[in-house]
C-alpha cells in the first residue's frame, strides 16, 4: 500500500462518521422517531429519563463515534484493524447506552459538573469541566480503538501525536458544548413530538458545525507507527 493510499483511506475514515451522524438525524427525521414509538418497539430505556430530555441530540454522537471505529479496517487493514473496531463498538455502544440512554459518557460529565459547581465553582467554569470529562470519556472510547489498530506514534512523533490527541479532545468538548445546547436552541419538544422539517434542518447544521472540527483533525493522517513499519507502502 503506498503513503498517498493510505492518506486517503486515512481521510475517508475521518470524515465518513460525520456523514453517518448526519445520516442518523435524517433517518429519525424521516421516521418519525417518538419516545411512544421507541417504548412501543421496546426501546423505552433508552427513550425516557433526564439524558434523554436534557440531551436529545446525542444519538447523533453514538452513530459519529460507532461509524469512526467501525472503519478502522479501511485506515488500518489487517487484523489490528478488526480487532480495533471490535473493541471500539463495544466501548462506544457500551459506554453510551449503559446503563440507559447517555451511559458513562454524559453520566460523568454531569456528575463532574454539578461537584465542581455545588462546592463553589462558577457555573461556566462547572460546565466547563463536565464538557471535559464528558470529552474524555467519549474520546476514550474512540481513541483507544485508533491505538490498538494503528499502534503507538513513532518516538519522534509522541510529542506531535499527543498535540494532535489533546486538540482532538477540544474538537470533542466542542461538539458536547453544541449537542448540549440542542434543547434551548429549539428542540425542547424532540422525542415527545417527531423533528419537524424545521427541527431536523436545525438538528443537522448543529451535528455538522459540532462535529466538523473532529472530523477535520482526525483526516490528518500521522506517519506509520513504530509497530507497524510495513505499512509505509
């Protein structure tokens, strides 16, 4: 496989996971997807409760960060790459939806922010370390993925590759900050009504604007690793 290939597998495993999030909103835009729908089908888990009022914008991210996983094989064929993705759609699904819908990921961040904000801390800086985790978490589950396929930067890329993961981690915080904000932008009554054309129109520019940043910072591909020197092509 040569270098130029393997960039562009690289960029369309970056960038495809914002087409899958844009895809989900569409499709429950166009199915008109209801908490009596989801309960009735039974999803209810995942259709009642405080993160699924508060955060109704986050399935995108789970379909963002299963797609991203899920293609490892493509940015990093061989069996790492199987092993990758396995492992990914495991921590992503698992950490996202258990025990109920918004799992460990909003769960931690809600939790660190109402600490910090109950033992004195202003409310942006609460909310600031609540996106933080939340980000962490989520990026836990993708990053660590994208090492067991890929392998560990070469030594003299380390310093290099962690900028890149901690620019990566403020493009995730980013995009929570903008999912969070969904409810008090217009879609307070998403999920007890179906997205009106309006509503998925609103939904899809805030996925799009959330995540393009990651996706953007993820299609720069890094040089080959030190445990897989073969595939310099």
């Amino acid at each position: 496989m040569t270098f130029r290939s393997s960039r562009r597998r690289g960029r369309l495993a970056a960038l495809a996971p914002l087409l899958a999030a844009l895809a989900a909103v569409a499709f429950v835009a166009a199915a008109g997807v209801t908490q009596a729908r989801l309960d009735a089908a039974g999803f209810g888990q995942y259709a009642y409760g405080f993160f699924a009022d508060r955060y109704p914008l986050f399935f995108p991210a789970i379909a963002y960060g299963a797609a991203r996983v899920a293609l490892l094989p493509v940015a990093a064929p061989g069996w790492r790459g199987w092993l990758g993705a396995l492992l990914g759609l495991a921590l992503v699904l698992g950490l996202s939806l258990h025990p109920t819908y918004g799992g460990l990921v909003l769960r931690t961040g809600y939790s660190v922010g109402s600490v910090a904000f109950l033992s004195g801390q202003t409310m942006l800086a609460a909310q600031g370390l609540g996106l933080t985790m939340t980000a962490m978490v989520f990026g836990f589950a993708i990053g660590v993925p994208v090492l067991v396929a890929r392998g560990l930067p070469r030594r003299g890329d380390r310093w290099r590759g962690f900028g890149r993961g901690l620019l990566r981690l403020v493009a995730l915080a980013f995009a929570f900050a903008l999912l969070a904000a969904a409810r008090d932008l217009g879609l307070s009554d998403f999920l007890r009504v179906p997205l009106s054309g309006g509503q998925a129109a609103l939904a899809g520019g805030l996925v799009l604007a959330a995540f393009l940043p990651h996706a953007v910072l993820s299609s720069a591909v890094s040089r080959p690793s030190v445990e897989t020197p073969g595939r310099r092509g």
